[in-house]
C-alpha cells in the first residue's frame, strides 16, 4: 500500500528530470516538502514529513507554510519565502495539533536559470540527498559536511563544496577520482564488501581516514546509506571532518577550563543562583571568605541571617526583574570583621534554559575606610583653609592657576581659576610676579617675596609669603604652590613707626639745637647788651653831627641785627617769651604790607587775598609779622628778575589727613610765590635749620625753621607745594580761637613830675658790665640805684637801706637764688615792693619760673625800652 505522497510523486506531477528528487522523497531521513513560491503552497512531502505535519497532498485541503506554522511566526516565514531568510527556527503545527520548534532551511529550486518557482523545505536538517547535480547542489552546497554520491565501483558520482574544500581538490578533480584514491585505508574490495552489506540495513556510521591533496591525512567520520537512483544503487555518504567536529568540544573544554582558572584566580567574589535564590556555584574566594562551604541549592537567607539576607534575596529579586543591579552589602567574614562590598547583579540567560542570577561582589572595605580618612582629612584641610588667614593658591606649568584658597584683592575666585595673573593683575603687577615665578619653575628652589599688588580700586595693598615648586610623581617640577599674607596693616604700621622715628629723631635734633641756641642766645644778648648800652651812652656823649656818632649808629645797628637774630634762634627752639592774643589774621598781615613791600623790592609784585570773614587766631602777633617776614625774604631769594609773591588767607576744614593736624576748622595763610621752585630733595630738608640752598653769606638757614618752629609752638602745621620752574606755595593752618579778638587797651602810664629822682631801684645782675650800665641808664634817668652782684648781695644791701625800696630789677637766671626767689624773699619785709625781670633766656625756662611778660624785658634792650619799661611799672597804680 501507498501513502498519499508516494502516489504524487509516482504519478507524474514532477517534471521528468527529477527523478533525483523522487529519490531523495523516498530514501532521506530528513522530514522535506516541496512548496510554491511566493505563496508558500505545500505541493509535496516525503512520507517522514507527511506523518510529522499531516496530509500534504494536492488532494488534500490546500494548507500553505503560514497556516502550518505558529501565528507568531507568520512574519518570519513571509520573510522565508521572500529570500530574506534562507534559515530558520520554527514552530511548526504537528498532525495532533501541538506545536514542536524545528529548524527549517528552505533551498530555492532554479532550472536554466529560470525564476524560481518552487523550493525544497527541509526540517531538522542534518543530512541531505540529492540524485540530481542541479537538485544536489542547490540543496546541499552550503552545508558545512562533505556529501559524496558514489557508485558500486567506488568511483564518485556527486561532491559538494565542502568536499572539495575538505580535501584540497577541484569538483573536476574529485569527479575523476574514486574513493580509494581519499581513503588510503580502503581497498576497492573492502568497499564492495561494504556496499553488499549496507544494502541489508538502513544506514551504517563509521570512522575512517581521508587523504587532502597536500598529502596530509585527517580522521572522518562517514554516515552512508544506499539510496535507489534511476533503477541503480548507489551509496550516498556524509563526511564530518571528526578534528572539525571535536574542536568545538574542544574549545568548550578549554573555556571551560579557563572560566575555571579565572573563577578560581578572581580577587572578587562571584556567585550563580537560581530564579528562586538557591545558590548554584559560587567562587573559591567567596567560600574562603565567608567560610560558605555547605552552599549548594542553599537559599539565600540561609546562608545570610537576618536583615543583610532579607536585603540581599530583595535585591537578587529586582535584579531579575529590573536587569543590571548595583548595590552595596556588608558581610562578616571568618574573623569576625565587618567587610563592605560592592556587588553587580544581573540576570543570566541560558538558551533552552531557565533564566539564572550572577553576581560579582568587590571588597570595597578598605577603599571606604581609606575614602573615610581622606574625607577626615580633607575637612580637616577645609576648616584650616575656611579659617586661616593667608591666601594659598597652585598654579601649573603654564602658570594658570589650578587651586585657590582666600583668593586676594577682594577678587572671588571664579575670577582666578583658569586664569594667569596678566588677566586681572596691572601689567606691571603680572610682569614682576611671572618673572619669579618662571625663576622657580627653572631653579626649582623656593621663593621668599613681599610685594605691592594693586586692587580694582587701585589701592595698594602688600603680601609677604613663599613659592614652593610643586613636584609630580616623577619628582619633576610641573606647578607652583603659593602661600601669601596681606600685611598691609604692618606695612603701613612699619611706615607709621619709621614715619615718627624720623620726626623723634627730627625732634631731638631740634631739642639739642633749641638748647644749644637758648645758651647761645643768653651769653650773646649779654654782649649785645653791653655793646647797645654803652654805644646808647657814647651817642649821648658825641656831637650829634660828628663823624663818632655815625660810627655808634652803625655799631648800634649791627648789634641791633644781632639781637635779632638770637631772637631767631629762640623762635626756631620755640623758646622765646611770647604773648598770645586772639587777633584777626587779615589786620595783622595787613598791617605789615608796606613793610614787606619794602623788604621784597619795587621788581616784585605784592598780592594780598584776604577772606572776607575769617575767624580769629590765637598766636603772638610778632610772630606773625617775624613768619611774615621769614617767608616774604625767601620767596624774594627764589625769584629771579621780576616776578609775584601772592599773600592770601581762608578759612579751611581739614579732615585729618593734611599737615599731620586733626580734623577741625583752620585758619589758612598761603605765600605763593613764581620763583624758580624746590626739588623733591630740597622739599625734604626744608626746615632743618641752618639748612640753605643760598650762597654762602646770603642766610643762615634758619628763616623757614624758625617758621616751623613758630608754627608747631602755636599747634598749626605746614604744607609746601613746589616743583622746579613752577614757583611755590607755603601754606601754615592755624587752629581757630574760641573768642573773639582781643581789643588792644591803653597803656596806663602816668609820670609825675615828681616820679623821676623820688624812687629807688634795687638792681641784681650777675654780669658785671650789665650792672654797670644799666646802674648808668637809671642813674641818667634821675633814679637812686642800688647795685648789687648777686642775691645775696642784693639782700644785704636791702637790709642797709632805711627808705624804701621802690622797683626791683633783677636778672632772673643767677648762682646761688633766681630773680623770682630773692623777690620772693624781699616782699616779705617790703610788701609794696614791685618788680622787672631782665633775661636773655629762653621762655621756656623763664616761664617755668613764673615770670610773665608783663614785668619781663628781654636782653639786649635799648636805654630807651628800660627808662620807658621802668617808668611804665612805677607809674601803675
């Protein structure tokens, strides 16, 4: 009996070239089908795949591949039969109508190259037949085995490919030769023995040897079967290279192996589980560490107690869901020590296996503990550089800044980062830093500097630190390291203090020259004394007329000249008795005008400027006129031809900042002059005295100290402005009275005409020529004098005499008592006793003593100043 499809192939529905297909229908094993193309219309089947599937035949109901298949691989199978595809896995509706998967190769059908029509559909493909050379190649030439149809005489009928490429010859070649000629162990009468045999059972497998064209020799081995083609047996044999074949196992094996050395080498713990979290492998290095060797299809929570294993089994659990899992776990190890890892899940698939959970875990325990420490230190860095003062910064090769602590200059430090200092230091600024800092990068030796560094208000403030290269792992230097402090404060505080040591040491010199001229001044004005008085008394003696006369007025003058300039002495050493008045500047400056006008010369101009309403001064006002004078004479010396000399006054506000005076309101008097100027050297030496830019015999270097010095006595200050060919201008701040001017009273003097030669005046004075002429003076004046040399004398003489006593004058200064002390003594038996002091010392000293200006007469005095000063104090009421 036959089946539906042996019937369809016998019946002629092929074409009659084809018998080689029929022959394949009826003997292969293979499950094959013929269908239609492109609809996929099955035409055929092979009894095997007929039993698999179901009816095929044409009379059966049409069934094409789609409808034979899953729905959802319909569209795998358009692509099939569309040549998308030439191989694939299907499944495939068995006849029970269950579903079986099946590899489907499905082999294109061409005739004289024709469009094809049709194609053989082959499931399970393992071996495949052909009788036809076209069918043969179009079915089996890219199978990876040789096929080779051979004959009853061992002669080869048909090869594919993989033959040829399996043995080293061309198809040409092999269609000539015969199976001894590739098997050197077979004889011919072996193979026909062999071929009698195989016709009695299906098939038969065996192993064997080929021989390549090289010579070379390889294992084989050959499943053979006889199939019927055209009324003749032949042997149809499939070659499987056996080297070929076992090289997979072999590289399976292999990396078997070295997924076993790695496993067993990994500093890391690996591990495999089940969906349901049995454990299934784990790694030497986990089992040694946890000391986990009874783990095999153990769960997790077994393994792990508590929380930590509850935690692990969740997070194996998402990472089966979810894919890729990164987690930390904490485990304690076979000593007892608490160890952190890093752990990576994810989930394993293995085809036609049940999906798995690997995971790899890195002991991290170390890393934290040193990420730990380092963020210790790191905040331990980060409070010290928040708190401290200094400014630390690193800059690289190139000297852009990399690091920045503090940052300077008011500057925040996104505006240094990346930056070289040209890009917000001045020119200047960025010039002198780079040249050090490229010294350093080449020496490699520290740096020790204090600079100046302008900030963007263009103030300048002052930093003092270190540049320390920065070295890399090599040792080689690759940066900078800079650690800076704003000492501006002590800058400005060194300046202060050198400041007010030069003005000590200034001042000390001024002391030492002020006590020098207070003695000076006292022996010279007792000369000048003696020399006034007794040239006084020798014009009184002479012809008005006559030529001694002149020679006593010029000796009169010239000592006259000197006084005054003791006087200057004593002005520069602020030593002279002075009378403060509250005054209006502008009356006493403008009193002196005619006589500076005289003094500068009808070549130069006087201007003088004087503010409408300006406040009262409280200051002597023959300093006014000797400043006056002082200034007038200097600004003279500095022009040259015709030239100005501008006198102006102002009320001015200063703020603390000017002069080295406090803040408050001032009184201004400027000279401003168009003479040649002062150089910064000379603005500097100014006012130290006997200094002069004069030639020799034209000053004495003590005109603008003594201004100074007056000006300092009375609490004001100075400020010269002055450049070469420009001209200058003084101008002296004076502190504002609290009242107003003071009103000049009448001098109350009343003589009798009985006063002259009714009185008697005690005279005391240590120098024996001054108490001898001025014993002449008062004498002349018609006074009953008493001289005496000393106190003591002067005691005993008061003692002797039995009237009274009307006037002491006494020289104030004396060994042994001062004036002050024997008045003090005489008043007490001579109550109504009054007094004139006369002194060539210095106020200072006087004034310590008590001595007021009002009973004083300074040496070197004129006749006419002791007659008149003498009348003036027995003349009070």
């Amino acid at each position: 009996m036959t089946t539906n499809s042996e019937a369809s192939l016998a019946g002629g529905s092929v074409s009659p070239d084809s018998a080689f297909e029929c022959a394949l229908f009826s003997q292969t094993t293979l499950r094959v089908a013929r269908v239609e193309l492109p609809s996929g219309r099955f035409q055929r089947a092979n009894p095997r795949c007929a039993d698999w599937l179901g009816d095929l035949s044409p009379s059966s109901p049409e069934r094409t591949l789609e409808q034979a298949v899953h729905p959802d691989d319909a569209a795998v199978v358009r692509a099939l039969l569309a040549g998308e595809a030439a191989q694939t896995l299907l499944r495939l509706q068995l006849r029970h109508g269950a579903f079986e998967a099946a590899a489907v190769t499905l082999h294109r059908l061409t005739a004289d190259g024709a469009r094809p029509a049709a194609a053989l559909l082959v499931c399970e493909p393992r071996y495949q037949t052909c009788a036809d050379e076209r069918l043969f190649h179009t079915l089996v030439e890219q199978i990876a085995d040789g096929f080779e149809l051979i004959d009853e005489d061992g002669r080869l009928l048909a090869v594919n490919q993989a033959t040829c490429t399996m043995l080293g010859y061309s198809r040409e070649q092999l269609l000539t030769m015969s199976v001894a000629d590739i098997d050197p162990t077979l004889e011919l009468d072996a193979y026909r023995t062999g071929f009698a045999r195989l016709r009695e059972q299906p098939e038969a497998t065996f192993e064997s040897t080929h021989r390549r064209a090289d010579g070379s020799e390889f294992a084989v081995e050959i499943r053979a079967r006889v199939v019927e083609i055209e009324g003749r047996q032949r042997i149809l044999a499939c070659v499987c290279d056996v080297a070929a074949r076992r090289a997979p196992d072999e590289a399976l094996r292999a990396s078997v192996a070295r997924f076993e050395a790695f496993m067993a080498n990994l500093p890391a713990a690996a591990f495999i589980k089940t969906a349901d979290g049995r454990t299934v492998f784990v790694n030497h290095y986990l089992e040694d560490l946890l000391g986990m060797h009874q783990w095999r299809d153990r769960l997790t929570t077994e393994l792990i107690a508590g929380d930590v294993g509850e935690r692990m089994a969740a997070d194996d659990l998402l990472a089966l869901r979810s894919g890729p899992l990164e987690v930390e776990e904490s485990m304690v190890d076979t000593l007892g020590v608490e160890r952190t890892f890093r752990t990576v899940k994810f989930p394993i698939t293995v085809a036609d296996g049940p999906v798995l959970l690997g995971g790899v875990s890195v002991d991290i325990t170390d890393r934290i503990r040193a990420e730990a420490a380092l963020h210790s230190s790191e905040e331990r860095l980060r409070v010290i550089a928040t708190h401290t003062p200094d400014h630390i910064f690193v800059q690289d090769q190139d000297l852009r800044y990399t690091f920045i602590v503090n940052p300077p200059l008011g500057l925040p430090a996104e505006a240094i980062l990346g930056q070289l200092d040209s890009d917000f230091l001045t020119p200047d600024d960025a010039a002198r830093l780079t040249a050090v800092k490229r010294e350093l990068l080449a020496s490699g030796q520290p740096y020790h500097l204090e600079t100046p560094l302008a900030n963007a208000a263009g103030d300048v403030e002052y930093f003092a630190g270190t540049y320390v290269p920065k070295r890399n792992q090599d040792g080689e230097v690759d940066g900078l390291i800079g650690y800076f402090r704003n000492v501006t404060e002590r800058v400005r505080a060194d300046a202060e203090r050198e400041r007010l040591r030069e003005q000590l040491a200034q001042a000390q010199k001024l002391e030492s020259v002020g006590r020098l001229a207070g003695g000076v001044a006292h022996d010279f004005n007792n000369m000048l004394q003696v020399i006034l008085g007794n040239a006084a008394l020798a014009a009184d003696a002479v012809m008005p007329d006559g030529p001694v006369a002149g020679y006593l007025q010029e000796i009169r003058l010239s000592a006259e000249r000197s006084a005054e300039l003791t006087r200057q002495l004593l002005a520069f050493a602020r030593r002279q008795m002075i009378v403060p008045k509250v005054i209006d500047l502008n009356d006493t400056v403008a009193s002196t005008l005619n006589m500076l006008a005289r003094l500068i010369g009808e070549n130069i101009e006087l201007v003088w400027r004087p503010d409408a309403d300006i406040r009262p001064v409280e200051l002597d006002p023959n300093q006014v006129s000797q400043v006056l004078i002082n200034l007038c004479v200097n600004a003279r010396d500095a022009i040259d031809g015709d030239g100005r000399i501008e006198l102006a006054t102002r009320n001015v506000q200063l703020t603390g900042e000017q002069a080295d005076l406090p803040a408050g309101d001032y009184v201004m008097l400027a000279v401003t002059d168009t003479g040649s100027g002062m150089s910064e050297t000379t603005r500097q030496h100014l006012f130290e005295p006997f200094y002069t830019t004069k030639d020799v015999g034209r000053g004495t270097g003590l005109g603008l100290a003594t201004v100074f010095g007056i000006v300092k006595q009375n609490g004001g200050g100075i400020e010269v402005e002055s450049d070469l060919g420009r001209g200058s201008s003084l101008r002296l701040y004076l502190p504002c009275a609290n009242r107003a001017a003071d009103t000049e009273p009448a001098p109350d003097v009343r003589r009798r005409p009985d006063a002259v030669g009714h009185h008697t005046v005690l005279l005391v004075e240590d120098e024996q020529q001054i108490l001898s002429l001025a014993r002449r003076i008062l004498e002349h004046e018609g006074y009953r004098v008493l001289a005496a040399l000393s106190p003591s004398e002067a005691l005993v003489a008061a003692d002797g005499h039995d009237g009274p006593i009307h006037l002491l004058v006494t020289d104030v200064v004396m060994p042994g008592m001062d004036g002050v002390q024997l008045r003090a003594m005489l008043a007490r038996t001579r109550p109504e006793l009054r007094c004139l002091y006369i002194s060539g010392h210095d106020a200072e000293l006087l004034s310590h003593r008590g001595v007021g200006d009002d009973d004083f007469l300074r040496k070197p005095f004129s006749l006419d100043a002791l007659a008149d000063r003498v009348r003036t104090i027995l003349g009070r009421r």
